[in-house]
C-alpha cells in the first residue's frame, strides 16, 4: 500500500503545529476552516496533516551520498525489477482505448482478479460484481474513510505500528484516530472503520486466522466495517498471509469486511497504478456510486495489463526468488552487525539495536545506506528502522558487504 505506493504521514494522529498563535495560517476549531497569508480559507484538515516524514531523511541522505562507493537505497518500497513482457503486451494491445473506462472495471479483469483470490489464496465465492479496481491502493486507503461518508465523531483504528495513509485518511475525514492492536483496549465505543494490516508494513507481522476471525466477529457486533490491507499477500515468508474473505475467517459471508489488494509489488507495476477493493456488496457498490461522480476510473490499457498479471502465476514466482534471496543475503549480514531483525512476510527487515531510530539511520548513512525511521510508522517504533528488499541485486550486494566488513560498533 510509494513507500511503497509513497510514504505519507505521522505517528499517533497529533495535529501538525501550525503557527504561533491565531491568525492567517493557524489552526482552528475542529472542522472550521483555516486562513493562509493569501486570505485563502483552507479546510481544517488539510491544516491538520503532518510534515511528510520522508523529510527526516534529507540529512542522511545528503551523507550517504558522501560514500565513496556511492549510495544503497533501501529506504523506500519501490519496485526496481523489469515489468514482465505479457504484462506490457497486453498494456500496448489495450491501448487502443479512445472512450472512458468504467470505475466498476472490466468485467474480464474482475473476473480474472476473483479467479487469482481463489486460486493462490483460497477466497471461494467472491462475485465479480463486488470487486472494484482502483488507482492504485494508496488512493483507495486515503479516500476511504471520506468515501464511507466519516467525519467528525467517528474513529477509525488504526494498527499501533501503520502505513502512514490510514491515519492521513482518517484526518482528512475530520475522524479521530485511535492506534490499537488489542479489541479490548479499544473499549465500549462505537468504531466506524477498523484498518487491518496483513502482512504488515513495516514489520511484515502475519495475523492468524484466529485473529482475523476474532476482529470479523467483535466488528459485525458493534455494526463497524473492516478494511484489511493484504497489498504484500503474495510474499509470505516464515508465515502464510491469509485474506480476510478467506472462508475460515469471514464464514464465507463477506458482509461488513472489505479487502485491498495491489499489483505493485507482486508483479513490479508501481508505476501501472492498479489495484483493487473487494468484499461487502453493499459498501463496493455504494464505493462504487461515489467513485461514478468523481471519475474514479482506472484506465483501460491499464485493466489489460492487470488482468494479464493476475492470470499469470509464472511471474511471481520469479520477483518472490529474487526477493527471497536478497531478503536472506540482507538479513544474514544484519544478524552480523549485531541487530535483531523480525520479518514473517512482505518486502521489508524490521530492525533493532535498541537505540533511538535516527541514530540507526545515520550509522547506516556512514556506511552509504539509506534506511527508513521506524518512527514514521508510529511510537512503537522509537528504536527501529525499515530496510526494504527492492533493490538491485548489486547494491543489495553492496549493502550486506558494508554491513560484514563495518557492521560492528
């Protein structure tokens, strides 16, 4: 869901400061509009939203490039391996697309994409009719909680450790945001929208099926949705991702439970933009009518190419292989260095020492590598980094043999 579909935002929901005090610029009440040097009014939200926290980084950056064998980048989740041939094929034979796109989608890439659920990750009885691609997944998760129709007074749960977006689309709701991991701490109160994140991003943590159905069963109690982020569940490591429409954890009845999936990482298509909710046949057509007056509409040559991605298994298979191996070479020469490095799934090492997270990145940055600050992703990621695996094979390389011959304090 680029970071890995392009880093936004902050820990746990603090409004961003905004000025000394009131005036043009300043903050106002909770949903008032806000003025700016111009006279421009601006919606409170928009006021609301954090410094984007890839900034943190200009420093290190700035340093890493002072390495004289050059820069590793493994900050961000960027895909770096070639697009495969079918796909870009079927990109260039859909390309003659002079009309508009539907926002519900081809019926054939629909199909195709409940065909793929069902086949590598067992989702049996998904209609076609509730699938809906979307422009990517960063997208669909910032404009959720608008689309769902939440603003002030609702609050949307968030994991304690979240891709930055959840949060970015909760504020812009004008919603409250509570991070929880744990059902009974979120207590009595009504909860509109509950985010699920698995495999996780950061830590690539895998929720179990007893998990999953546990959270299905306490929101369809209290009449809350839950959207399940499952962009990296083609990349299970030590553990095996399981959808939230898989049978064992929805009952087969996929009512109240929402699932957003992305061709990103799996099939290397960041810059094709395609993805996909599915889930609820009411909550997909109401997001459906919605999207209809926005023009929400992915594009056509772009449907092709991901119906060809996901009729095809031959592909990720391969970008699994590679990943695989640059995950073991990264992670060997981390245990090396003396960090403690967690990851069931996904495309990231979740990483410690114990120390502040910004001290880590800038001991990577004396070594010419870039890592991200686990506090981007919230407090309970204080004294951890992100390194991602989606980097050339050669600076991955390049990285493990810095880390072997420096790693130690």
């Amino acid at each position: 869901m680029a970071d890995d579909r392009s880093p936004g935002a902050s820990s746990a929901g603090a409004p961003a400061a905004s000025g000394p005090g009131p005036g043009p610029g300043s903050a106002g009440p909770a949903g008032s509009a806000v003025g700016t040097a111009s006279g421009l009014r601006l919606p409170a939200p928009v006021n609301r939203l954090p410094d984007f926290p890839w900034d943190l980084l200009l420093p290190a950056r700035k340093r890493a490039a002072e390495h004289p064998q050059g820069v590793v980048d493994l900050s961000i989740g960027t895909p770096v391996d070639r697009v495969p041939l079918p796909i870009r094929r079927a990109l260039a034979d859909g390309s003659e697309a002079p009309g508009y796109p539907t926002v519900h989608g081809r019926a054939a890439l629909r199909e195709a994409y409940a065909n793929w659920l069902e086949r590598a990750h067992g989702v049996t009885g998904l209609d076609p009719a509730n699938v809906m691609p979307t422009i990517g997944s960063k997208e669909f998760v910032a404009a959720l909680p608008t689309l769902l129709g939440l603003r002030t007074g609702d609050t949307v749960v968030i994991p304690e450790l979240a891709y930055p977006t959840y949060e970015i689309g909760a504020i812009m709701a004008g919603a409250t945001v509570l991070r929880s991991d744990s059902l009974t701490a979120v207590g009595p109160d009504r909860i509109a929208l509950l985010w699920l994140n698995s495999p996780s991003n950061p830590t690539g943590r895998v929720l179990p099926v007893e998990h999953l159905a546990k959270v299905v069963a306490w929101a369809r109690s209290r009449g809350t949705v839950v959207a399940s982020d499952e962009c990296y569940i083609d990349l299970g490591w030590e553990s095996t991702p399981v959808s939230i429409l898989h049978p064992d954890v929805s009952g087969g009845d996929h009512t109240g439970l929402l699932a957003v999936h992305s061709l990103s990482k799996r099939s290397n298509m960041a810059g094709y933009r395609a993805g996909f909710v599915s889930g609820d046949p009411t909550v997909v057509g109401a997001l459906i009518a919605a999207r209809r007056h926005l023009g929400a509409m992915l594009p056509t040559p772009v449907q092709h190419a991901a119906q060809a991605a996901l009729e095809d298994d031959a592909h990720v298979m391969a970008q699994r292989s590679r990943y695989a191996r640059r995950r073991e070479l990264l992670r060997e020469a981390l245990d090396g260095a003396g960090f403690q490095v967690s990851s069931e799934a996904g495309l990231y090492l979740w990483c410690t020492r114990g120390e502040p997270a910004m001290r880590t990145v800038d001991w990577f940055a004396e070594r010419g590598i870039v890592v991200g600050p686990g506090t981007v992703y919230g407090h309970a990621g204080l004294n951890h980094v992100r390194i991602a695996l989606t980097a050339p094979d050669d600076h991955v390389a390049a990285a493990a043999e810095r880390l072997a011959r420096r790693g130690r304090r």
